[in-house]
C-alpha cells in the first residue's frame, strides 16, 4: 500500500511513519499544502491522509481541489477542529473519512484498512452495480443519479455511497450505528451525528417538498422509501 501524508507536524509524521513501517506500507511524507497536492499529481496513490492546517495550501483545499478533477483516492483528514460544521466542511469538500486530534495510531490505522478496502470493494459489477426504483435510477459504475429525469451532480462520494445503500435496501431501516459500520465501513467510535449530517444533505439536495425519500424512524434510525408522499407520513 502507497499512502501520502502532507502534515506539517514532524512529530506527528513521525508517530505515522513507525506505524506504516510495522504494517508494511509505503508511505511518502510531505510538510507543505502546495508541494503534497503537486506530489499527489505526480504518483498514483492508495489512500492520502491531509492535515487541515497547513502552510501553503490547506487541507480542505486539497481535498476540493482533488475531488474536483475527479480522482477518487480515499482520503482521510486530520485536523484539531472538532465541531460539527467543520466536520461537515471537511466532509462536503469531499473527505472520506474524519480523524481529530489527538488520536490513537491504531484509530488511524483502522481507518486506513477501511476507507482502502471500501474502495477497493467498488469495482464495477455489471449485474449489481445499476439500481432503479419508482423515482430513482443509480449507477454505482458511473455514480450517476437521476430522480424523474433530472440527473443530481453535486452529491459528494460519501453522499452518493449512502444513497446508493439505503436505495438498494427499500423500506429497510437501519440505525446510525449500522449505517456507519456498513457505508463507512468499519464499526464507527465516535459521533454519530455524522450519519444525521450526511442524511440532512441528501434531503436538501434531491428530495421536494410534496415527496420525501429518505424518512426518519423515531428511535430507530433511518430509512428510503420513494412511495411515502408527504399527506401519507
């Protein structure tokens, strides 16, 4: 595994790097925002792990910038901000993941062995990777998603990752902690507010208000179901 790490604490890089030797990855460590997204051009890379503050460029603009031409690397984000909005930032410009600091290495490494092997599971099915519904049509190949008709092209990868699991499970309900485990990929210790964020995203962006998709189960969790109209709930 080749991981970039553009983090301008040395201790830090350091901490990483004894961890990426005992685990038997190739890492490459970069202290300045600029000079780790122009290394990031040069290579092709397994997952990217980027500080929020950095000199040069900071880290959200190096995840926007990425997303932005399309690449699809995971990428995990460490910061010291821990608030909901700016995990919400982190997450809208396209993070894979969210880990704050201070952390645990072995944290860091779970992460790692999750956002990579979640993205490794994508390769396209031809049988499984197309979904239709009474309203929707999503293509996990393409990451496609049109709602009667109109196609949505501002659904960050972590938005469209939990549409297209709730839409493959119709009417199914699922808890915060299983919706974290199953699109996040791994059983999540912290938040679970981020499932609420993600969840308020996807309602602002394609539902209307006469039809709703993704219903709110009291208690329980959350589920999608595109026949529920609004005088119906």
């Amino acid at each position: 595994m080749k991981i970039l790490v553009i983090e301008d604490n040395k201790s830090v890089c350091s901490m990483i790097e004894m961890f990426f030797a005992k685990e038997g990855i190739d890492g490459e460590f970069v202290n300045d925002g600029i000079e780790g997204y122009n290394r990031f051009k040069k290579s092709t890379w397994d997952a990217l792990i980027v500080d929020w503050m950095l000199p040069g460029m900071d880290g959200v603009s190096i995840c926007r910038k990425i997303r932005e031409e399309k690449h699809t690397v995971p990428i995990i984000m460490l910061t010291a901000k821990d608030s909901e909005s700016d995990q919400v930032l982190g997450l809208e410009m396209g993070a894979d993941d969210y880990v704050t600091k201070p952390f645990s290495p072995l944290t860091l490494m779970a992460r790692i062995k999750a956002v990579t092997r979640r993205f490794q599971a994508q390769v396209p099915n031809e049988r499984h990777d197309f979904l239709q519904t009474e309203h929707f049509k999503v293509n996990k190949t393409t990451r496609e998603v049109i709602i009667d008709g109109s196609q949505i092209t501002n659904l960050t990868p972590k938005e469209f990752d939990l549409l297209y699991y709730l839409v493959e499970h119709p009417r199914q309900v699922f808890s915060r902690e299983q919706l974290l485990e199953r699109v996040w990929g791994y059983q999540f210790y912290g938040d679970e507010r981020t499932v609420d964020v993600h969840i308020k995203r996807l309602r602002k962006k394609v539902e209307t208000t006469s039809q709703p998709f993704f219903h709110t189960v009291w208690g329980v969790g959350y589920k999608f179901d595109d026949s529920i109209k609004t005088d119906e709930v």
